[in-house]
C-alpha cells in the first residue's frame, strides 16, 4: 500500500456502471519525488475528504474492499492515517 | 485510476478474438513528466472520443468493465471526466 | 496495452511445462526513451515476426489470450497493428 | 519479490474491515536509488519489527500470505531475511 | 517476462508457510539501466544456479507455475536462457 494525501475530487458523469455512486478522489504518494509518480485517482472507502493522509491500495486489491468486488476500479483508499513514524533514514 | 486525453487511434487486423470489435484508443496520463510515461492503449467502453479528458483503469480492472471479462486487455477507458479539482500543490 | 516492435527472440530448452511450445518474442515498446524501458519478452498468440509493430499485453490479460489461460506468462502479442494515428503533441 | 527494511509503523483507526488488527509496517527496498522508490507500506505476516530486513510480495500475491486472501492489501512481509549473498556487479 | 541472469541467493528462516521448501533467487534484469530496476527476487522452478540467464515471470503469473498455486510469491524463474537474439537497435 501507499500512503498518499487526498487533493482534488474528479466528476465523470458518463462513466462504467460499476463506478455510479462511487466517491473518486485525486491523492498524492507521499514521500514522492514530484517529477516521479502520477497523482492517482482512487475510489474512497471510508469517508476521506480534502486534506486526509490516507492508505492506498492499487490494483486487484482495490477490489477486495467493500462493495467493489465487481468494479472497474484499481485504486481504493482503504484507511484513514492517524500518524506515520519512520525512522531516520526511512524516508 | 489515472486521468488521461485521448490523442490517437490503433487499427489492428490480425488480433486476438476477444479484441475483434473493441475501439482501441491512445491515452496520454495528465501530469505526467513529458521523459516518464508510455502512452497507453485502451479499449473503449464508454464512448470517447479524440481529445476527450478520460479515466483509465489499468490490469485486471480493465476487465471488470462491461463485455472484457474475458478480453485479453490490460487497460480500459471506464469514464469521461467532465471536471476535475485540483488543490493548490496538488499537480 | 502498449505498442511496441519486435526486435528478436529467445530460446529456452528448460522451461515451464506450460511455455513449451510457446514462441517467445522480446518487444520494444514505442515512444520510449531509451533509458527507460526494458525489452518485454512476450508470447506471441498471432503470428508475429521481426519487425513486425505489435499490441502487447500485460499482467493478467496476457493470460486471458488464446491457449494462454494456465501458462506462466505475464507479457503476450495479441496484435499486429496495421496503423496508429496520434495527434500533434500526442506522443 | 524485494528484500527491503523495516523503517516505520503506520496507525489507521478508521479503515476497511478487512485490515483491523493487522499490522501495517513502513518498509523501503533495499538496493534501491533514493530518489526512485516509494517506501511500501505493507501488513506484517511473520512478526517483523524495526530494523528487520525482509522479503515483501507485492501485487494479488499478497493476499496468497496467511489470512489475508480477502483483505484490502497489495504487499505482505513473507519473510525475514537472514542472508543475502550477491555476487559482484549483481546488486 | 523479463530475461535476467541470477546473480545471488535470499535465506529465510521465518517466512510464509506456502515459501517453505522454494529457492530464493536474485536475479538482476538483463539491458537494465543501473540507475533503474532493482533486481528482483523470484522462485526457481527450472533449476536454476548463479550465473544463469533465466527468464523471468511476474505478478499473478508467477503462482501459474508449478506448485506455486497458491504461494505467496510475485516472481519466479520459469526457463534458462538458451540464446537471445535481438535485431540492431533492438536493445
């Protein structure tokens, strides 16, 4: 998993079947060399919002969390982070 | 998932069946460093077109989307982003 | 799925059960910088030469391929494309 | 699979079902140019603590880890590492 | 898959149950730009040895090989390189 910042929302009003009703929300990696890694938009899970470090999971796991066993999805934001500690060098 | 655009078309004959009749699109991710990332090819399934700001879903979500169960694809175009928001620092 | 052209072959006596037979071909994926992206070696399910400009798959959809659903194999051809349009600034 | 180390915790209180009461470590790949690689956040299976230095699956292979095939995850601590011999020019 | 030639060994005491048994490889990738890919640890299943060029398999279709089904893996080594031939500018 990733744990990433949530910072922007996307609306699709055509879309998949499977993604109607679904929160997608814009998060970025954390820890992340900003000429590296995409912004990745994930479906929420557990009520994120603008501003949250949450726990990110990508590919066919997205779709081991509630009520997306059968989605077109590959990112999910599966927890809400209440604190991170990393030791020296850990980055 | 990532936002990309539209930018091309691939026409292939000889393909696997399960490919006979899906439209291949170019995609080009957004935000993406211009030295970083491939342009992905998607199979359509939402009826986008050239120039269109999409969402892509990747690996075997790809195939959660309607009628590629059991295509052999690895990238699908699952929605049509009519906006997206972005906060200060977010690229 | 990502474009790529065929640049050479690989030969394996001791393999999987499940590769014998297989024709494995490496696949340079297009439009990319050259320190970027290793050759693919790919299973070819639609009988693809050298030179030939291909559609690869990857992960799990390559298993999704003809005769290819219980191999070991996580890269396979299942196109021959015949052309590719990108708009300017599409790469 | 990577060899990484064990750098950090990270606490989730709001989270998917499916992660409580499993033990989410911050792990970075060895071997691995600083600015390239995310640190991994993945759930611990073997006991790890700090410091360790273990074997990380990634992907749905991490759900094939004990009691975690139907969790939300996509990396799993599989092992400690006791030895790792590389030859020369290998790293 | 990916051709690399297998530069090391990995010794686990504690680890996965379904890893019991299997031998750990280090197997850096072949044609790989130093500053990029970390080498990669995967299961043999051909009998491979240091110094081999093997070809490697990786995700979900590592668990297609033989008696690795239901393992926690995400590589394993599924030939040994006989010959690799690729075209000028092929690299």
């Amino acid at each position: 998993m990733q744990v990433g910042r949530v910072v922007g929302t996307v609306v699709a009003t055509r879309k998949s079947l499977s993604l109607v009703g679904k929160k997608l929300l814009v998060v970025k990696p954390l820890n992340c060399p900003p000429d590296k890694v995409l912004s990745i938009v994930a479906v929420d899970t557990v009520g994120a919002g603008i501003g949250d470090t949450v726990l990110i999971v990508t590919g066919s796991g997205a779709r081991a969390s509630d009520n997306l066993d059968s989605a077109s999805v590959d990112a999910a934001i599966v927890g809400i982070v209440d604190s991170m500690e990393v030791a020296d060098n850990g980055s």
